[in-house]
C-alpha cells in the first residue's frame, strides 16, 4: 500500500499550518489564503474566438501523440484491461450527485482554451462510482433546440462559454442535471495534481510531463476515441492510488489532500461538500478496484460545417441508444451532503 499522506515536501508541518489558518472557520476557500487570484475570463468576440481556436490548431499536432518508444504510452485501452462497464448497468443509484470533470488545453497567449478532456463523474454510495468520458470532437449544435443551427464539436464549448457552457451542453446531450464542476485550466495544473498522489502507476510510472503526454496521446487508429477510453484507465488508477492514500477515505487525510488540490482546480465544490461525500463512500465499504464503474460515448465519425473554420471537418456523433441509457444511469435522487465542523479539522 502506497504510503500515508502527511509526509513529504508538499505535507510538511509547516505547509500544512498555512493551509489550517482559516482557523473556526474551517469551510473558508483555502484557495484564498494562497494570494492567488483567477485569471479574468476573456471577453473576445465570436470571431476573435473562433481565430484563437485556428491558431490553436497548429499547436494541437504537435501535442497529440508522444512518438517514443515506451510501451505505457503506446498501449491501447483495450490492451490496458478497459472495457465499458456502464453499458451493463441498469441503474446508477437511487442516490447520486453528478460532477463534470474538465481538463483545459489553456496555454500563454491563446485566451481560454479548450475542454481537452470531459469526464462525467457519478458518486453513489450504494454502487461506488460511475465515470464517462465524453469525446472532445462530440458534435453538438451550437444553439440547442434549432435543428438548423450551427453544430461545432464539444470541446470549443468551453471557449465559447466557459464551464456554464460546457455544462449546460452536457446536460442537454444527456438529458441530465450536473450538480458540480471541477475544472484544470492549465496542463501544469494537472502535473502538479498528479505530484500530489506521487503519480500512478499503468505499466510504467506516470507523473510530470510523462504523465501529461500519457494522457493526450493520440496516435491511435480511432485517435479521440481511443484518447477517451484510455483516460478512463488513468483516472480509475488515479482515484485508487488517491484513496489508498488517504486509508480509505480518513476524514483527516482527505482532508489534507483536498485542501492542497483545491489550490489546482476551479470548483463549486466546497471543501464541507467533499469531505462529506468521501465519509457516504467510506461508510458504504467503498472499494476502488471493484467500485469504479467505466465507460465512454460511443461515436460515429461524420462532418460537418465548422463555424469556427468556415470548413468541412471530422466530428463524432452519438448513439441515440446510448445516449438514453447514460440518461437513466446518471438521473437518479441527489445526494445531501452535509458540512460539519468536525470534518474540517486537520
């Protein structure tokens, strides 16, 4: 078992005191103690959007696919022991709350960037955890409801509008409400977060930029698709190193570990809403290695008009089947989460 939280650099007595100086108020944003602030959201124009997104094109070829040699990186999903668990499911829990998961390819000087990566995460007690990556080329129309609208890929939702955007997009193309979002803006973000659970293992050592390079690498014959399958291997590697971690999901050293990642993500969960979620899943036996329940949306590539290149590109389009079938796994009864000042005790 990887070894316990609350040793380290980045666990340290000292570094952990400057995160407890909200003092009764133990539910403050410890993000506000770190004398950071959000970067002001870009205000361009449709336009000026669209040829931030151009120019970002050209980066994008060179950042897809990793060209050594190592095996980790160049293993497919399936290799890897994926499978979509989700298909065989016939409910996702009476009780659950929904969190969209978003990884931003923001990088210096090309405003807010793109959802690289979209996760849709389900926590239900009784049933563990159920995990969608939704495909970043997923076409989805630009003004929901007219069917002569402009379609543009899910992706570029995030540079149009933000996470409420993005949001609202998914629960249109699943027919489902999101209760909460985390989003990593930056890819040296996700590095850091990655260092904070010293890495995962899939059959190499993944952290740093090795880490990042895993992730979005491309170069697969069904390229997105596979990308998509492939994070679902990282992320249950990621969530079970996490919870071995913190011995099962103790309150104190899920604690620590989320008040130092909340110093990496943007999110309307608060620090009460988390806690409280990891004790439903501690008190419910949760499991890691049989209780993380995956799955991607199916695709079919297709084209369309690109109101972002004034062109004809590739685009994926979902199977209606399972788009209703992901509906009724991912709507159910919300969980209540409730903050008490015990949890929020270091």
């Amino acid at each position: 078992m990887p070894g316990r939280l609350g040793t380290g650099h980045i666990f340290s007595p000292c570094y952990n005191s400057q995160l407890a100086v909200g003092g009764q108020n133990a539910c403050s944003d410890p993000r506000s103690l770190s004398g950071l602030t959000s970067a002001p959201r870009p205000t361009s124009k449709f336009w000026e959007i669209n040829s931030d997104i151009a120019r970002d094109l050209d980066h994008e070829s060179q950042n897809a696919e990793w060209t050594g040699d190592d095996n980790g990186i160049k293993r497919a999903a399936g290799e890897l022991g994926y499978e979509d668990q989700l298909a065989g499911l016939e409910s996702g829990g009476e009780e659950g709350t929904n969190i969209l998961l978003l990884g931003i390819d923001r990088r210096r000087g090309h405003g807010r960037g793109r959802s690289d990566m979209i996760v849709l995460l389900r926590i239900a007690p009784e049933l563990g955890m159920l995990t969608l990556s939704i495909p970043r080329d997923v076409k989805v129309p630009m003004r929901p409801g007219r069917p002569f609208g402009y379609q543009d890929k899910i992706a570029h939702m995030y540079v149009y509008g933000g996470v409420e955007r993005t949001k609202k997009t998914v629960e249109n193309l699943l027919d489902i409400n999101i209760d909460h979002y985390v989003v990593v803006e930056n890819f040296s973000n996700f590095k850091r977060l990655l260092s904070l659970i010293r890495g995962v293992d899939i059959d190499k050592h993944l952290e740093g930029q090795i880490g990042l390079k895993w992730v979005r690498n491309r170069g697969f014959g069904r390229g997105d698709m596979e990308r998509a399958m492939r994070f679902q291997i990282f992320l249950r590697a990621a969530i079970n190193k996490a919870w071995n971690l913190t011995d099962g999901g103790n309150q104190r050293l899920v604690n620590i570990l989320i008040r130092t990642s909340l110093l990496f993500v943007d999110t309307d969960l608060s620090l009460c809403d988390i806690l409280a979620l990891a004790e439903k899943l501690r008190v419910a036996g949760f499991d890691p290695s049989t209780q993380i329940h995956m799955g991607h949306l199916r695709c079919r590539v297709t084209s369309s008009d690109s109101p972002a290149l004034g062109a004809s590109y590739s685009l994926l389009q979902t199977d209606r089947k399972q788009l209703k079938h992901l509906s009724k796994l991912f709507t159910n009864k919300r969980v209540t989460v409730e903050c008490t000042q015990e949890r929020n005790l270091l």
